[in-house]
C-alpha cells in the first residue's frame, strides 16, 4: 500500500473520530453508520477553521489525536490485532510500549494528510445490523478531488464507561490497516521478538520526528 493511500485512510479517520466527545450523551444510542455520517460534516468544518493543522502544525496535530481521536478508538484492539498471537506472550509493559510506539507511529507518518483535508463528502451505504449487533461495518464512499476512495470502518459498540461505538480497524480501497501492519510486525518479531518490535517501532518514530 501506498504512502496515498494511508495518507486518505489517517486523514478520514480524523474526520470520523475526532469529534465524537463533543457529541451529546444520547448518541450512545445512534446507529454506526448515521453517527459517521454526523460527526463528518462537523470536523470537517471544525479542521477548515484551524489554519495551524492546515499548515502542518505538528504539536497540533498530536494534540488533536490525543484529546479527540485516542478516546473513542479501541487502541488496545487496533493494536493487539496488529501484532497479532504475540500480544498474548507481551508482558504488560511490553504492552503498553506497544501501544505508545504504535500512535506514535500512526500519528506522524500521516500527520500530513491532515493538511489534504479540504472539501471532501461522505457517501454512508446502508448498514447491514441488527439494532443489537455489538459489532458493525460501516462502509462509505469518500467523495473529493480524484477518484472517490472506498473507506469502511470495523466498530464495536461498548458499554460501561466511555459508552458508543468505537473504531478499531479501517479499510481504505479494499485493504484494512491492522492486516497491513500485522504482516509487516510478524517479520520483525520472528526475526527479533517483541522486544525487537518495539525497538524497530521506536527507530522509525524517531526517524519521522526529525523529518518533521
């Protein structure tokens, strides 16, 4: 996959997910599918408003992530997935630095395409759910300059605190990221385990701060 095409799948996950803790309590209770299409058309118009994360603006970006994104994704999911039948043998430190190195990743390999975001559309297909079905496929179309891009979402919906529904994996023109990642980690751990993992994940994020 392409650096284009991660670049369309991290701005679009921004755009679904940043903006949920601004939603009121009773969107716990709104189907998947008419939640994406709400909260899109909001943080689109909330990343126009911020001339700083058009421009680039790292910090920004991060803290963007961290206040919005982060709490209304299933990290723990996105990334026990991604590192696979390894994750049952990490010691919970192990865990957590996975965890750590994985967003960091994430975060400023595609912090760039933040700045893409312009004047893009959703096209949500019809939810095919029971209303209570704990896990949904909400699958859309996104509109904008070029070709329209295939984006799905995997979400589950919770209970307890931090009630709704979560994402934790995405598929952009026909891949989903965790399986992308969990065949490029598979390699590092055999050859090196998880504690090479977390080391090679720490190199590359280091790599991408001093790019940025």
């Amino acid at each position: 996959m392409n650096r284009r095409i991660f670049s369309h799948l991290f701005s679009m996950l921004v755009l679904s997910a940043s903006s949920l803790l601004a939603l009121p309590a009773s969107a716990a209770d709104e189907p998947a599918d008419a939640l994406i299409k709400r909260l899109f058309t909001e943080v689109l118009d909330n990343i126009k408003a911020d001339k700083a994360i058009q421009g680039g603006d790292a910090s920004r970006i991060t803290a963007l992530v961290d206040a919005k994104i982060m709490p209304n994704v299933n990290f723990q999911r996105m990334t026990a997935s991604a590192v696979g039948p390894a994750w049952r043998q990490a010691s919970p430190e192990q865990q957590k630095r996975l965890q750590e190195e994985f967003k960091i990743l994430l975060v400023r390999t595609y912090a760039g395409a933040l700045t893409q975001v312009s004047d893009q559309t959703i096209d949500v297909k019809p939810l095919r759910a029971a209303p209570e079905d704990k896990e949904a496929v909400v699958r859309t179309e996104v509109k904008g300059r070029g070709d329209p891009v295939q984006l799905d979402y995997r979400m589950e919906k919770t209970s307890g605190e931090g009630t709704g529904w979560k994402i934790y994996n995405l598929n952009v023109m026909g891949v989903w990221l965790v399986e992308t990642y969990r065949s490029q980690f598979a390699q590092e751990i055999n050859s090196k385990g998880i504690d090479g993992l977390i080391a090679s994940l720490a190199t590359r994020n280091k790599a991408n701060a001093r790019k940025s």
